[in-house]
C-alpha cells in the first residue's frame, strides 16, 4: 500500500485568525499520536504586512486505512464541527498519491 500525503488549507476570516489557530494546534498531539501518522506540520502563510492569513497542514499517513482512521477520531470530528464557521471559504484538502518520489 502506497503512503498517503495531504495538504490542508485553511482560510480564517480577519478577526478569527486565533481562534482558527489555537483550533488546529490542538489537532497536532492527537494526530502525531495515531499509530497509521507518519508527519502532521502545521505552517502558517503571511500577507504582505506579516500577518498570517492562512494556514496549512501537511500530512502524511501510513496508507488509507490510516487517513480513514484519522477521520473518524473524536478530535478529527470535534474540530470539523469548529472551525467552518471562522473561515472565509472552505477547506482546500488535497489527498495526493505518489507518482515518483524518494
């Protein structure tokens, strides 16, 4: 079974910056625990003025069943029903698959 990468964005509207996150960092733990996560990073995007103005994690799992495990976690869960309501627009997720890697 092939490794599974995924790239998350998130897009916080101006005044909830903070609360989106203090939301994502407290994903961080949990997920880096899961025995099927091989790398959970969270990075932050800044705009012009040094303000962050997105966020982003880059995730790498064991296989699906791993990804599918994280997905049904409480804290996969707790966080989903959270953070919507802060974000401009939605969650970009991409879940990409190796074509030639090292």
């Amino acid at each position: 079974m092939s490794k599974i990468t995924v790239i998350a964005s998130f897009y916080p509207k101006e005044d909830k910056v903070n609360d989106v996150r203090e939301i994502l960092l407290s994903m961080t733990k949990p997920t880096r625990l899961e025995e099927g996560n091989e790398l959970y990073n969270f990075y932050g995007e800044k705009n012009s003025e040094k303000k962050i103005e997105s966020f982003h994690l880059f995730e790498i799992y064991k296989d699906t069943e791993a990804l599918d495990f994280h997905r049904n976690t409480e804290h996969y869960k707790n966080y989903r029903s959270k953070i919507n309501d802060l974000l401009n627009k939605p969650i970009e997720v991409k879940v990409l698959s190796p074509i030639d890697i090292i």
